[in-house]
C-alpha cells in the first residue's frame, strides 16, 4: 500500500493496492477535464471557485507526473482511473475514496 498524502482541502490522491485512488470531489473534477471543460465551467457546476478546479487539477498532474491536463486524462485512462467504456468520461468506482 503506497503513502497518502492529504492536501490542504482534506482531499487526497493516493495510490492503494496498486491501483490510484482519487477523493470524491477529484473524481468529478477529473471527469469534466476528461469531458473538456473548463475550470470556469466546472468552478459552476461542482460549486467551487475557479481557483480550487486548478488546484485540485495541479495535485492530480503532480501526483500522476502529468504536465498538462491532456497528459492528465491520458495517464489517468493509462492507470485505469477512467473507464474506457463510457462517454462523457467516467470514473472507475473502484478509484474513488
């Protein structure tokens, strides 16, 4: 079982039994990446501020080494953290804490 690192927000991202396992609000945050949108759209639709969108999106690049949203999504079906059988993307329920 890896280490878990908790950030400010109580919201993590940790890796579990060999597999990543995202916060629930992460979860949602990384679905509207994978689907396109934006920070601004996602800040109104999850009711957070812009601000915190890309924070959660900076921990997620940094924890799975990705630099940009694109490669985010990419490791993030890599990992198997997103399904590959749904669109809009979803998350693997298994991935989420």
């Amino acid at each position: 079982m890896g280490a878990m690192d908790d950030d400010q927000n109580g919201c993590e991202v940790s890796q579990s039994g060999g597999g990543w396992v995202l916060s629930s609000v992460q979860g949602r945050i990384l679905e509207g990446v994978a689907a396109g949108f934006s920070s601004g759209r996602l800040s109104r639709e999850l009711y957070l501020s812009s601000k915190t969108i890309d924070y959660h999106v900076r921990v997620m690049s940094d924890k799975l080494q990705a630099p940009n949203r694109v490669s985010l999504v990419s490791r993030a079906f890599v990992l198997q953290i997103l399904r590959t059988d749904s669109w809009p993307p979803r998350i693997a329920r298994e991935t989420v804490d």
